[in-house]
C-alpha cells in the first residue's frame, strides 16, 4: 500500500507481514477443527447402539451383563421395571425422555396402556418397594414376567433408594425360581436426572447383598431357590457407557468382600 506525502514526493510504503498472519490463522483453524473432531469422537464413543451388550463382570458366579435396549424388548425369563408414583402424564410429557428413547413409553404402549391404567387408578400406586408381577400375554413383551418396583414420590428421589430396590428385584427373581432376569430403572424415563453410574452401581450392589443372604439362608436349610445364572442391566444408548462404570465399580467392591 502506498501513501502520498504531500510535503515530499517521495512515496511513504506501509508494510504488512501477511505471512505471518495467515500462518497465525491456519494453525487457530486447525485447533478449532481437532478440537470440535475430539468432541465429535467422544460422543460417538459415549453412544452405543440398539443390541450392544457386554458382560461386566461376575459375582458369586453370577454374570452382571449390559444392555441397550428397553425393557419392552429385553429377552429374560423376568423383567424388572420401575415406576414413580403417579403425576398427569408423567412418562410423556417433558422432562421425560422422547417416547423414541423412552422405555417405559414402550413398555407401556407394548402392553396397550395398562401400566398407566394400573398407576392412574391407584390399583398400583408406585408407593416405594411396592411390587406388582404381571404375566403379558404371549407375544407382547420379550420377557416371559414383568415385575413393577415403586420408587415412591419422585421429588424425594435418592440414589440410595436404589440399593432396596435392587435387593427387592432379586429377593423376587429368587423367589420365582427364574435363571435370569433384566432390570431397568426407568428413572430417566421419567425425567428425573440422576447420577447414572451411581444408580447402577446401586442397583448392582443392593442386588448382590440379598443374594448373599440367601445364600446363607440356602446354607443353613432355610431357604431354597434355583440357581442363578445371569442378571443384565438395561441401558439406552446414551448412558451405557456410564452405566457401565457404575456397575464394574460395584462389582470390584462385591468381589473385594
């Protein structure tokens, strides 16, 4: 670029080091590319796909498997699901997950509604602990049982309540005699956001804890039951991965005692 001085012909020249600056802003293009490809990569490596399932471990024998998919679609001779107490649309509206990622939606609607029937009219009330068994009609669920487990009022929620219910979910597979059972907390479902490995590793834990007592009921002659051979948790795509760090923590504790 060139400036004229008027009170000298002689052209002033300013000078300007494109170079430098174009380097300067190729190399910020390509932080801000690596950069946006290292989020891309981790939320593909956190979202796994329908079907994906791994084992994570055992205990007492015992295989702890994972799985994406809804408990509506779950294979197990026992599925376990569990429900809040009852709120006006509650599994459908927001802050509940979409009815596309949502289990409970799918289990219900597998069932034509009787989940919500049995909640709204009070017949299951979904008071903490409570269970219900129910025996779909063939066809309808891939579970040959369903078993509803209350998680109480949904605003006095705890991640602790989690160690019961997965103690009630295996006391009552036990009880059944069946050699396997999935289990699904449906608590995203219902739009409460919580702590997802904690709840899993809960879940594990609480399981495994009266699976315990009973064996040393069945040891004493005082109790008998089936063997049982697999117990898989349920998880949609987003959260497997996380889940699964819950449930390898609870089983490092299990297997320490």
């Amino acid at each position: 670029m060139c400036l004229k001085n008027f009170n000298n012909t002689k052209p002033l020249t300013m000078k300007t080091n494109t170079s430098k600056y174009s380097f300067r802003f190729s190399h910020l293009m390509l932080l801000i590319i690596a950069f946006a490809g290292s989020l891309s990569n981790n939320a593909f490596a956190q979202t796994a796909s329908i079907g994906s399932t791994v084992t994570w471990g055992k205990v007492d024998g015992i295989a702890v498997n994972g799985l994406v998919q809804g408990p509506s679609a779950a294979e197990a001779d026992l599925q376990v699901a569990c429900v809040f107490e009852y709120t006006e649309g509650d599994i459908f509206n927001p802050p509940a997950l979409p009815a596309n990622l949502n289990g409970m939606v799918h289990l219900d609607d597998a069932l034509k509604g009787i989940i919500t029937e049995l909640r709204k009219s009070g017949r299951f009330t979904g008071h903490s602990l409570e269970t219900l068994l129910i025996t779909p009609p063939k066809g309808t669920l891939a579970s040959k049982q369903l078993l509803l487990i209350g998680l109480g009022d949904r605003n006095k929620f705890t991640p602790d309540l989690m160690i019961s219910v997965g103690s009630t979910a295996m006391r009552e597979a036990l009880r059944l005699g069946v050699s396997n059972y999935s289990f699904a907390s449906d608590i995203k479902d219902a739009g409460i956001d919580s702590p997802t490995a904690l709840v899993a590793e809960n879940v594990v834990l609480g399981s495994f804890e009266a699976y315990r007592t009973q064996s040393y009921l069945k040891e004493k002659k005082l109790t008998d039951y089936k063997p049982l051979t697999k117990v898989i948790l349920l998880a949609g795509p987003a959260f497997y991965t996380v889940a699964g760090e819950g449930i390898k923590e609870a089983i490092t504790k299990l297997n320490a005692k």
